[in-house]
C-alpha cells in the first residue's frame, strides 16, 4: 500500500465514515448532496462500515449511493478502509475503489476504522446484545425510532469509556508510528483532541445528524460539519 501523498495546489483530500448503507438509519439523501459539492479528481476516503450488513441486499435507494460510489472511482482517487460491519464484503464489480486496512497522507494522518483498537464492545458481547435488546423495546413502547449508536449516548458514562478507549489507544499508536494525527470512525462520535503533539479525530457518523467529515490540505487537517441545503 502506498501512502497518499498531497500535491500543492491540487483539490484536498476528504474523508468520511461509517455511511451503514442498508440500514434504516443512514441519511444518504444528504450524502449523495455532500458528495455532490466535492472537486471531480479529489481524493476520498470511506473510512470503514459503508455497508451495515454486507449479507443482506441493499435497497434501491442504498444500492444507488454504493453504484455512484463505483462510478466514483473512475474520476478520482477511492480508498475503503476496512471497518468492522466490512466483514465478507463481496461487492462483485468494484470499478477503481482500492481496498485497505489502514492508509496514510504521508507521516501528517493515519486513517484506522477503529474497531482493531476497540476492546470494550468485543469483551461485553452479553451486555451489547441485552443492551440491542433494550433499544427495541424503547422503539416498540414509542420512543424515537433511533440507531442504536444514538441512543447508547443517552448512557453518557458508559458512551464515554467507549470514546475515549478508542482515542486513547489511536494516540498511543500514532505516536509511535510517527504520525502527527489519527483519524478512527468506528464510536459514531465526532471528536477532534489533542493529547501532547498528536491528534485524534473522529468523523462519526452518517446515521445521525449533525454529518462530519474531514478535509486534508497541504496546510491543515480539518474536521468539517455538512450543513444540508435547505428544501
């Protein structure tokens, strides 16, 4: 894998993740909106869980988003970095997109999903399940129809371990890998730290608002918030 080096002058670099096409959940109207305003050669990174359920087939709408990003790939650079909902990902034809486990913008970014840094969910798998089954019951009693990331932040301290294990351990890697910063999806909660000289960002989700992504320049790393244009 060869690291993704920045021209000056040339569109910047964009990065987003956890689109979870497939599920009821993620908004791709406003994608494709977003991805509409993007430079046509600028490079793009889908760092992780595009798809939520590679078994299942997609909806039109959904398999329409996961097309255009195939069609994508043909004017500009598309990177997909693994995430964990990528497991048996079996796509057929996949234009240019390039496959990875992880990428880098020289020594400036790493880009992990996050899940390969996550050892609380995988550890507490009895409680994940109960805690699914408790979100259902919530729905079905008529509370907002939300996905289950979104309504786990309503356990603020328990959200909060899992947020800041992930950084944690992100910093701990880019650190001693050299890298000034490091972005993970992955906890569906934006984020953007400093710990000493290196930073942490995290581009949360596209399953609720308000919609991150992150724009990589020759002169700045930025985590951005899409606002939707007005109906």
């Amino acid at each position: 894998m060869q690291p993704l080096q920045e021209i000056p002058g040339v569109s910047p670099t964009f990065i987003v993740s956890d689109l979870h096409l497939g599920s009821p959940y993620c908004h791709h109207r406003p994608f494709l909106a977003w991805l509409a305003t993007l430079p046509a050669t600028a490079p793009l990174i889908l760092n992780g869980d595009i798809i939520d359920d590679p078994g299942h087939p997609l909806g039109p709408e959904h398999q329409a988003v996961l097309q255009r990003l195939i069609a994508e790939s043909q004017q500009r650079p598309l990177i997909w970095v693994h995430g964990n909902h990528d497991d048996d990902l079996a796509l057929g034809d996949t234009g240019r997109i390039q496959f990875v486990r992880h990428w880098t913008i020289g020594q400036r970014l790493l880009i992990v999903h996050g899940d390969d840094l996550d050892e609380v969910m995988p550890r507490h798998q009895l409680f994940k399940r109960f805690f699914k089954i408790v979100h259902r019951l919530h729905v079905k009693l008529g509370f907002p129809d939300v996905h289950v990331a979104q309504y786990a932040k309503k356990w603020g301290l328990l959200y909060r371990v899992l947020n800041q294990h992930v950084a944690r351990k992100a910093l701990r890697v880019a650190r001693a890998q050299g890298f000034a910063a490091v972005t993970c999806g992955h906890t569906h909660s934006a984020m953007d730290l400093h710990e000493g000289a290196v930073r942490y960002l995290n581009t949360g989700a596209w399953t609720e608002e308000p919609h991150h992504f992150i724009t990589v320049t020759p002169d700045e790393i930025q985590l951005c918030v899409y606002q939707s244009p007005a109906p």
